[in-house]
C-alpha cells in the first residue's frame, strides 16, 4: 500500500492537483463491467502513488444514467452500480488517511425526469406547486402546437418537450433532464441540504454543474443571437445563490469549484469573488490550440481574469466531455470545439503523444491549481468505439454525426496481461475476470496498462508522477507570480518564483536552453548536444 503523503492544511485549493474520476471508467471491484467505489477504493494507491491532492468524483448518485449520471433521482443516495452510501464513506475516509481529499459533483440545473418532485408534477397538472419547481408552460400558436420560446439546446435538437395534458418543460439538455425553477424556494432548500448533506460527510469541496445556467430570465424570453447574457445563462440573480452556499461551505471549510462558461471575463471573475466561488474551470486554455502565440494569451488572458478578485487560477487539458490530449494535440487542428467533432479525423499519436507531454509539464508549472483527468496520466488516445455502442446522448440528439464523448471516457487498463486489461475483477479472486466493460476497449492498449507503464522510466505515468513529485517538493511552483521571459519565436519561456522556469519548444527545430544550473526534468529528452527538441518542456533551475 502506498504511503500517505502529507496533507495540507493551508488554503490547499490554490495550488492543488486534482484527479478527475469518472466512476464507471475508473475500475470495477465486482465484476459487472461497471466501475464503482469497491474499484475506487482498490486503486486508491494509484493515486497516492501519483501525488494527487484531492479527487473530485462526477456523479455517483441514483440515476438512469441517461447522460452519465448527470441526471440524478437521489442525491443523497449512491447508485446501486456503484455501491452504498456506506461505500462512499468508507472511501471518503480511506483517500482522506491517504492525504487525499474528496470533491463531489453537484449538478443543480436539472434532475432525471424520474427524480420525484418531476414525477409529481407530471401527475398534478397544469397551475399546480409541484409544477412550479420547474418551467412548465402552455405552447404557442392557436392550439399550443408551438413550443414556448426558441432556446437552443445545450445537445443537439429541442429545448421543450410536451406532455400529455399540452403543456411543455424546459430542458437544456435531454428531455430526461428537466430543468429546475431556481425561484422557487424548495429547489434552493433542498440544494442547500444536499450540501450539508455531504460536508457532514467529510467532503472537502463540490464541483458545480453548469454553474451559470440555473437561473432563467422570468419571462423566457426568445433567444437572440445578440443578446448578452442569454436569457438562460449569468443571470445576476446567480450571485445571491452562490453567496448563500459560501456561508455554507466556509462552516465546514470547504470549497467549490464551478462549470462557468462565459466569453466576458468581466462577468466570468464575477463569480470568483471573496463571498462566492473559490475557483472555476478554465475552458479557454483547454480548448486552446498548441499555438504558441494561443497559449500564451490563453495564459494571460487566464491571469488577468482572476487578478482582480484575488482567485486563483485552474488549469486543464482534458476531461470527461473533451477528445483526449495526445489525439487532439495529433492532429492538423489541435483546437478543441463541440461543433466540429467528426469522425475518422486523421491522428498522428506519436506527435501528439510528445506535445501532450510538454503540455503537462507546461500546465503544471503555471500558477494555480490543475486538474487531471483519469488517463491522462497513462497517455491515453480517444479510443474509436462501434457506432453500435456508442451510448452518449450527444450523438443520438446530433443525428448520428457527433461521435459524441463515449471516445474518452473507455476504462482504465491497469494490467497488460489481464482479461479486460484489469479493470473488472471478482472480489473472490481479485483478477480481471468479470464482465465485458460498459465500453469496449482497444485491443491495442497493453502498453498503456498501469503495471507496464510503472516499470518503464520513459512512460507517461513515470513523467507524470516525477512531475507531480516535483511540482510538491521543489519552490516556485503552485500559487504566485509568473514573469515571461524574451525568447525567438515559437518559444514559451517564463519564470516562477525562487529561480524556477519553465521553457516550451513549439518549434520544429531543436533551441537551446535558458542559461540555469540545473535541469529539473524534461517532457522529451534532450538532444545529444543539450539542445530542447521539438515539442519539449524543460523545467529549470538557477
């Protein structure tokens, strides 16, 4: 078992690195093909191993899991293919005796369409309280046939969807997630609840959801390119929510971190004040292009955002909605954008495995906090997965021509060797003999496994946990001042505090090195003559 590493008891969210698990995917300790907590707790010292701070989890909660378990019956209740609530505990206390802390996932704009309060309203009819907790209103035109505004949808195709007795609900997403009324003062209770819920339960912070969508213009108004904000999203009542839920988290002392997706950094910072949010997504560096000029004002651009409310910073490549790091960054267009998701898109892996590899090194020398999305660390590619078990809703909703995000949420390979690659086992024998995984994965992933990677000094995993090592033991990383440094074009090169720098080679031709007196570690070798390759990051000192 690996050894706990030190907690931090400091403002440890600042500067922290934090492991996404998406549960089905991670590892499954019964045997099912499903991933849950039994696997969760198994693999524990992977990630102690790995030197991550915390570990948010997206939903575990009762679902259907028409969309992942982003659409939630009971949030005070683990899904049966996952565990207990026993389970979440024991886990929760076993990462914690780790030095590892537990981030959940909170999705407040919607439930399932089989959460009660819905199943209430769909019995109760027009005008009645239980409708009122969500958007239900009558159609337009002369027999209603019309739906009430023209709000496109977060996925593909409608925003309404009618019932039986004529009325619509709203939904931003799938018909199966209704969107909740955050006028009304249940839903706001019951959030409130839910927290405390889990706080009481040792959690040390929440993930929000689509933190700017809960709150819709009062009048639904119809959706106008032009308009800013949309009626449906940064509505200012938002504000007094998240105020409300920091008085809340800071009795306990916990955090949150929210899903904002806003092109004005302005009203993005707005968030990110003393008396609300501690951090949130940054989505203009994950979706940013390996472009040196990009990166650079994707960083600063980042920086300056956070500044002027004293947050700091998040940092991410990849996560479970996103075409993995070492494909995106293989292709002729290493941007990542959801309307321009196709399939057969042409990769060169060995490229982008080396530019996911300086990417690393770059993203955790930046000041802040980072996020690492489970098989990253491993170099995983977006796996192809057969039209026919394709299970996202994103590519029904799209028509059949958005692969959709099942690509990059395949499970883990822990074991070369093992049937399924390790990742279903059976509690009497401990070995990868269970079920076919939810997903299939590639028959060309051994290499990838966990216990081949560990062994090999030149892997991803090796990179990421000497990383990671480095990023907790050595000054200048974490939170603080960047200064960029002058280089020749095509060249990253900034400084941290107490001597460190960082320089990214974005070129096609070998560069020299900064001056310093020691060289810290590298993403790639260096040539022969001390040269940084191509698509290289060195981390320097002195």
């Amino acid at each position: 078992m690996a050894a706990p590493h030190p907690p931090r008891t400091d403002a440890w969210w600042r500067d922290a690195v934090i492991y996404q698990v998406y549960p089905r995917s991670f590892a499954d300790g019964d045997g099912d093909g499903t991933g849950d907590l039994a696997g969760i707790r198994a693999r524990l010292p992977h990630l102690a191993e790995l030197g991550v701070d915390a570990v948010w989890f997206t939903p575990w909660y009762t679902s259907p899991m028409i969309d992942g378990g982003y659409d939630v019956t009971d949030y005070r209740a683990i899904d049966p293919a996952f565990g207990t609530l026993d389970d979440a505990e024991k886990l929760i206390a076993e990462a914690t005796a780790l030095g590892i802390r537990t981030i959940v996932d909170i999705v407040p704009n919607h439930v399932s369409d089989q959460h009660p309060w819905f199943q209430a309203a769909l019995t109760a009819g027009p005008g009645s309280p239980e409708r009122a907790r969500f958007h239900f209103r009558p159609g337009r035109g002369e027999h209603g046939q019309d739906p009430p505004n023209t709000w496109p949808s977060q996925f593909s195709g409608t925003t309404w969807t009618r019932v039986p007795d004529g009325e619509y609900y709203l939904h931003l997403f799938t018909p199966q997630q209704p969107d909740l009324n955050w006028n009304h003062p249940d839903v706001r209770q019951e959030h409130e609840d839910i927290l405390r819920f889990w706080f009481d339960r040792g959690v040390a912070g929440v993930r929000i959801d689509s933190a700017a969508l809960l709150v819709k213009h009062p009048d639904l108004p119809d959706f106008h390119e032009d308009t800013d904000p949309h009626p449906y999203i940064d509505q200012d009542e938002l504000h007094d929510i998240y105020r409300s839920w920091r008085t809340i988290a800071d009795t306990y002392g916990a955090v949150f971190v929210g899903e904002v997706w806003l092109p004005d950094p302005e009203r993005f910072a707005r968030y990110l004040r003393p008396d609300e949010l501690h951090t949130a997504f940054n989505f203009s560096f994950l979706t940013c292009p390996w472009n040196p000029a990009r990166l650079r004002t994707a960083i600063d651009d980042t920086l300056a955002e956070h500044a002027p409310v004293g947050a700091p910073a998040t940092w991410v490549l990849c996560n479970h909605d996103v075409t993995r790091t070492v494909t995106r960054y293989g292709r002729t267009d290493t941007a990542f954008d959801f309307a321009t998701k196709t399939f057969d898109t042409p990769t060169d892996l060995q490229l982008g495995t080396r530019r996911a590899r300086a990417a690393a090194l770059l993203t955790l020398a930046l000041p802040g906090s980072v996020y690492l999305y489970q098989g990253e660390e491993l170099g995983l590619p977006e796996a192809d997965i057969p039209r026919e078990r394709i299970q996202d809703p994103m590519h029904f909703r799209s028509g059949g021509t958005d692969p959709g995000r099942d690509g990059c949420r395949v499970p883990l390979p822990w074991h070369a060797d093992a049937p399924h690659y390790g990742f279903t086992t059976t509690p009497q024998t401990g070995t990868g003999t269970g079920a076919e995984p939810w997903l299939p994965q590639p028959d060309d992933w051994a290499d990838y496994a966990v216990d081949r990677q560990a062994t090999d000094p030149h892997s991803m995993l090796t990179l990421y946990r000497r990383a990671l090592h480095l990023r907790r033991t050595e000054p200048g990383f974490g939170d603080g001042p960047l200064t960029w440094q002058p280089t020749h074009p095509g060249i990253l090169t900034f400084t941290r505090p107490q001597g460190l720098t960082c320089t990214v080679n974005l070129t096609d031709h070998p560069v020299p090195l900064p001056p310093h007196t020691h060289l810290l570690l590298t993403s790639n070798p260096l040539h022969p003559d001390g040269t940084l390759p191509p698509d290289t990051t060195a981390w320097l000192r002195g």
